[in-house]
C-alpha cells in the first residue's frame, strides 16, 4: 500500500489536529517534516508538515478533514445571528 498525501500544514500544531481525529477514527496516518532534529525550526515553516495516509484510508480521511474544516468557523454562532445595527456612511459615530 502507497501512502498518499491527505494535507499539508503551516505548523505541527495544526497536523497535531488532524492527527487526532485520524486517530479517533482508527486511520493509520504517517507525519513528514524536516527541522533538522529540532536545529533548523525554519525548514518546518518553509516547508510544511505534511499528514500522509496509506491509499485504503485516503477517501474517509478527506472526509475528516472536509467535515473539520467545515466546523473551523471563525465567528461564533451568536454573532453570526445577532441582530447586528446597520451603520450608514451618512451616520455620525
């Protein structure tokens, strides 16, 4: 079986999510990154942590990862509904 690249991250902090929830759901995952052993922080920044999955698990893996990227709203419900005052140019603040 190939592993295949499910996505690639900024940080470890946000592989570390996804890791976790390929763990819940029983998916054997593989974490790629190069700091030099922790010497060369910057070579993560530059290139990315990348989050692998083996060719069998690829589609419920992306499943996971669409219903999480789904749930990553960044405006909480409540402001999202509140009833908000519309502010015109022609008012005065």
């Amino acid at each position: 079986m190939a592993l295949m690249l499910l996505a690639q991250f900024d940080s470890e902090i946000e592989a570390q999510l996804v890791e976790s929830q390929l763990r819940d759901a029983g998916i054997d995952y593989r974490v790629i990154h190069d700091d030099a052993g922790g010497a060369l922080p910057s070579l993560t920044a530059s290139n990315g942590v990348k989050v692998m999955v083996f060719e069998d698990d690829l589609e419920e893996a992306r499943e996971i990862l669409e219903a999480r990227a789904m749930d990553d709203d960044p405006i909480p419900p409540d402001i999202l509904n509140a009833n908000l005052d519309v502010i015109d140019d022609d008012d005065d603040f």
